[in-house]
C-alpha cells in the first residue's frame, strides 16, 4: 500500500521516510483535572491534539527547501490520514523547530541533506 502524501499549506511534501511519520493524539484536560482523596481521576477532557513527527529520506536542496518553506509560516494546514477514522483530515498546526542535517554540498544539484526532521503540533 502506498503512502498517503503529507500536505503542508496545500503542498504536497516529499516522500517521507518509511517509517518516518509518527502520529500522536494528546489528550487536553481542563485545569482543575487531578486525583481526588480516593485515588480516582476527577477533570475534563477539552480536546484531543495531533502530533506528527515527520522524518524524510536524503533529499535535494529543492526539496529541503520545500520543507523549509512550509514550516515556516506561524500557523499552517496539514492534511494527512488520521489512523482512528482512516481518512484523510486538515489541521491547523505550528511547527517545532526543525533540523537539516548536512550530508554533502558536492556538485550542488545532488542528495544534500539527510533526516530532515520537524515536529508538527496541532494548534
């Protein structure tokens, strides 16, 4: 089965890395959520948040720069497939700061970078 793409801002990304995208979905409780006198959990739960750990294959200074350029904006759309419904959704999401790991800078137009990796966190 092929991997559904990851879009950023409405772009579709690289292809990442087999195994390189994780999805979290954190669970927001309200500020008075805590353990009670007999030892049970008392709270709301206000909202289930996405997390996605994305890794990429070596790339290209083009699409490095691709990446690069989505994940700077503040705030920006992601779509990708949600595991729990198995369809595809957008979120507003902001990024963590990113790492370019320098494989080569050798004739330019070749593999540059390897494990580009970002943190996107659902805003």
């Amino acid at each position: 089965m092929a991997q559904q793409p990851l879009i950023i801002g409405g772009i579709t990304m690289p292809s990442l890395k087999k195994g390189g995208l994780t999805i979290t979905k954190e669970k927001v409780w309200s500020g008075n959520t805590g353990r009670a006198a007999d030892g049970n959990v008392i709270g709301d739960l206000v909202a289930i948040k996405y997390k996605l750990q994305c890794e990429w294959p070596p790339l290209s200074r083009a699409d490095t720069a691709k990446i690069d350029q989505a994940v700077s904006p503040a705030f920006f759309n992601v779509t990708f497939l949600d595991p729990g419904s198995n369809t595809r959704i957008t979120r507003t999401f902001y990024a963590g700061t990113p790492t370019y790991p320098v494989y080569t800078y050798v004739n330019g137009n070749g593999i540059t970078y390897n494990g580009v990796k970002v943190d996107l966190v659902e805003k």
